[in-house]
C-alpha cells in the first residue's frame, strides 16, 4: 500500500516552506522513498523502469532502492503518474528541429507544486537582499526584466512559466517580457525595449534583474557591442542567466560570459546568478560563491546547490555510485517537487562533486545539445 500522491504533494509543500534546518536526512529519505514507491506503482513508465533495471535490494528500502530515469527516456515515454488525456499543462525541452523533445505533463495539482518549489528557490536566490544596497534602495519595488518571450508565446517552457510567476508574484510597476518568439520558433531579445527600460529603472534608482538564457544574454551583448554601447545598471541590480546557448549563437564558457556581461553592464560578477533547471525536473539549482580555482586565481567556478527539498548527487557513469569529492561523474538529482513524475532523475550533464554541490563541465559527449533558447514550433 502506497501513499497517495495528493498527501505526497501536501507534505513536500510543507517541506518547501521549512527551514532547510527543519529538515532532517532521515525525514527527506523517509519521504522521497514514499514518493518513489508510490509512483513505481501509479507511474505506468516507470514500473516499467523499475522492472527492467537491475535489481537494487541491496541498496536497502530508501530512496537507494529506485533507479534514476535518464533525461533521455522523456523523449520516448509519458513519466507521468496523470490519467492519460487529463493533463492541462505539457513542457517540452528545446533543440534543432530534428530534435525529439522531452515531455513533462501536469495538470494543476502539480503545476501549482512545481510554482511553489520555483517560487520559493527563487525568492530565496535571486531575491534576497534585492536593492538593499544602498539603504535608500530597499523599499522599492524591484524590476524583473525578462529577456525572454512572454507565457503566451512560450507556453511549453517550464523556464517561461518560472520567470511568468515572478514577474506576476514579485515584480514592480513596469516589469515585463522583453523578448518574442520568431516565425521559426527561436527566440529572440528586443535590445531597444531593455535600453528603454534601464534607463527608466537608472532615473528612478530602481534596482534590476535581468532574466534570460545565456543565449539570450549573449545575443543582447553582441547587439550593444556593435552599437558601442555600455549599459550601467542601477545600484543593487543582478543578472540571472539560465545556461542554454548551444548551436545558436557563439558560445562562451560561464566565466567569459560572466566577464562580458560584468563589463557592458557594469555589474560586479558577484551580482550575476546562475539558474540550472530542465523539463523534466521540479526544483532548480543556482550558484554560490566559490573559492578561486588553483591554477587560475581569477576564475571562481559556480558551485550549483539545490534547494532542501531537492538532493543533487554526482554518480559514475558506469556503477551509478557517487563519486569521490572533487571527481567528475554525471549528473542526478533527487527532486521530491516531482512528486507526479519521476522524482529520480539522471541527467546528461557533466560535472565535478564540491561538497553537496556541483561544477557543472557541460553536456556529456554522447548527449544532444539543449537550451530554453532553442525551442521549437
């Protein structure tokens, strides 16, 4: 007998509105190994899954005991614990058009589980102390300024739907959607509309997150580059990048991009946050500061960190065991906001293990190219 996914998602919701102290290791176990027990049984995929891994009785009755599902796998089965044809709400991830996309249903019990988990990471990240600095600052309502296209144009994007909910839950007066959707589906920043509304925020002393893709953001550098222009932000001001460039625009490493960024707008690199979500995932991880790396004292590589209610490991590709600290292995996160899915996840990413957290390399040799910026029709 299996909990039931309505009560499931009721104490996840609590456990996102806890203090990540309030949260023990053996309650987290005790509840993700509910949820997966619940959706072997209820999740048609992934029973299937289950049946064909191999046996893992050794790994005791926790959440050990439940394989991960590859990113892949979304691309070529419905993992979802939904009545087939009830579901009200389908993200889809983004590549060329040859590109099979992955799929992650909801309906509104799990879309709202999955607002309050991006809402939550999010407040905590990307808004914490916003416009706080200097004091005179702190009681304006902050600008969250959206690189992408607007939810309407983008209904299939888990990253647009995030962004949406911020800019309706927290964003002052003048917050917006600065980017659209082409006719071939790519997307694409308005660099006049993100002028027009800096210089605004700059006269008003209104603080400024910019929000987009790394595709997004480059596009918009490469644009002011070429008309020569630097943009300063006003003081207390970030930038949220998302990752997610790949094959359509040149690509730069996360300390370049960070770097360029820094300088056209004038931010320092510490107000620059990284966000690292996907399809197929609930919950997302973002960046905290990091030590200089030994052989270069200028680059301080992002350490990615999820939130409490959500457990990044990095595993061997071969064993599926996590490796040693400051060893590289792939990607997989324990995602209890999934609660309708899968909440086990192997993604395709490569990274190194620091601590909880993880540098992220990239994308593992064999995998296809991703990025929010490269959705199609």
């Amino acid at each position: 007998m299996h909990d039931s996914l309505p009560s499931l998602a009721s104490e996840v919701a609590r456990l996102i509105r806890a203090q990540p102290e309030q949260v023990s290791p053996c309650a987290f176990n005790d509840l993700a190994a509910r949820i997966l027990a619940a959706q072997r049984s209820l999740n048609p995929a992934y029973a299937a899954w289950c049946a064909a891994s191999p046996a893992r009785a050794s790994r005791g009755t926790g959440p050990d005991a439940y394989p991960a599902v590859p990113t892949e796998a979304f691309k070529h089965a419905a993992f979802s614990c939904i009545p087939a044809g009830t579901h009200s709400t389908e993200f889809r991830s983004s590549g060329t058009t040859a590109h099979v996309p992955s799929r992650h249903l909801h309906h509104d019990d799990s879309l709202a589980l999955y607002k309050a988990s991006a809402m939550a990471g999010f407040s905590r990240i990307v808004l914490q102390g916003f416009g706080n600095e200097p004091d005179r600052l702190a009681t304006l309502s902050p600008l969250l300024l959206s690189l992408t296209p607007p939810l309407h144009e983008a209904p299939n994007s888990s990253l647009v739907h995030m962004l949406h909910w911020a800019v309706q839950l927290h964003g002052g007066p003048g917050s917006a959607f600065l980017g659209s959707r082409s006719h071939d589906g790519t997307w694409q920043t308005h660099a006049d509309a993100v002028l027009l509304s800096v210089s605004e925020a700059r006269s008003a002393l209104r603080p400024v997150a910019l929000m987009g893709t790394a595709f997004n953001i480059v596009h918009l550098l490469d644009e002011l580059a070429r008309r020569n222009i630097k943009v300063a932000l006003p003081p207390g001001s970030r930038l949220m990048e998302t990752g997610g460039y790949k094959g359509r625009s040149r690509e730069l490493s996360r300390a370049d991009l960070h770097a360029s960024a820094s300088a056209a707008f004038q931010l320092p690199a510490a107000s620059i946050i990284t966000e690292y979500g996907m399809t197929e995932l609930g919950s997302q991880a973002y960046d905290r500061p990091a030590a200089p790396a030994p052989h270069n004292p200028r680059h301080a590589p992002g350490i990615l960190q999820f939130s409490h209610w959500s457990r990044a490991t990095v595993v061997s590709p071969e064993t599926g065991q996590e490796v040693a600290e400051g060893a590289a292995g792939i990607v997989e996160v324990l995602d209890l906001a999934n609660v309708w899915s899968v909440a086990k996840v192997r993604t395709s990413d490569l990274a190194i293990r620091r601590g909880t957290g993880f540098e992220l390399l990239g994308r593992a040799p064999a995998a296809e190219p991703r990025g929010c910026s490269r959705m199609n029709p």
